[in-house]
C-alpha cells in the first residue's frame, strides 16, 4: 500500500552573523595600519640621484619640500617638457618660492623657525641652472637651511644610463 507522507519543506539554517563585527573591525584596523597618507602628489618626474653618506632627517614636521624636474607625461601637455619646479601640488615659477617660504613660516610656531629645513627633491635630469635660481631665492629669504633627499646607492652609479 500506499501511503502518502506530507513532505516537509526543509529550510537552511540562517547564518550566523556574530562574528561581522569582528572582521569589519579587524579590516578596518588593516587598512589604517597598511594606509600611506601622502602629503604632495608628484606633478614631475622624480628620479632622485644616488648617494652613498645618506641620513635621515629627524623631524619631519620642520620640513618644507621643494620639487623640481620635467613635468610627468600626463601634465607635459599644459605645463611642457621644460623642468619646472613644484610647490605643494602645483607648478609654480621661481619667483613664487619666497612666498612659499614666508607661507610656511607662518604655519610654523615661531619657536620652531630656527629648525625650519628646505629640502629639495630634485630629479637627477634636471639643469643645475634651475637648482641655483632656487637656491638663490631661498638665500634671499634666508631659508639657509638645505637638505637635498637621494636614494641611497653608491655615487658612480648615477653616471650609468
């Protein structure tokens, strides 16, 4: 004989969510420690020379950076393939380095001007011409204070290529 049995409809269980929390919070703490928060957006080409006697500034805070080179591929279209310098996140002239300098003297506290520190990031392509009108300029607003940043790298070998 027959007999008809009522089929139940089965359900999948739910799924637990007790631990969500766990993993957005440990993703969350991943991408803050992994982050790089990049303080200038490089508008030039910046390979920088090597050097052998290489330190590293102390307080980075009491820096003002300074760039200089051709303009990246994506901006020689309006800037050109002439080097040119870069301050902040904009291309500026040389002309325009004293009141960088006298800006950022302002954000600074007046305690800590004597520790103020130009540091130019300069491609190693870029005309010497170019490096004396900058250093000129910072002479002239006494910003004497100069670092130049490099890889680290033995000397001869920015003679090769």
């Amino acid at each position: 004989m027959n007999i008809l049995k009522k089929r139940k409809t089965v359900q999948l269980p739910e799924i637990s969510t007790a631990s969500l929390p766990d993993i957005v919070f440990m993703l969350l703490f991943f991408f803050m420690v992994a982050t790089v928060m990049r303080k200038d957006v490089l508008l030039i080409e910046n390979k920088l020379p090597v050097a052998n006697q290489v330190e590293k500034l102390d307080k980075k805070d009491l820096v003002m950076h300074i760039y200089a080179g051709k303009p990246s591929s994506r901006y020689q279209m309006n800037a050109g393939s002439e080097a040119r310098v870069q301050l902040n996140d904009k291309f500026a002239s040389v002309n325009d380095i004293k009141a960088f300098v006298f800006a950022e003297r302002d954000a600074k506290n007046e305690q800590l001007l004597p520790f103020l520190t130009t540091a130019l990031k300069i491609d190693k392509e870029t005309n010497m011409g170019l490096v004396g009108d900058i250093k000129k300029e910072l002479r002239e607003v006494h910003a004497l204070k100069l670092n130049y940043i490099t890889k680290t790298g033995e000397a001869q070998d920015n003679f090769s290529n």
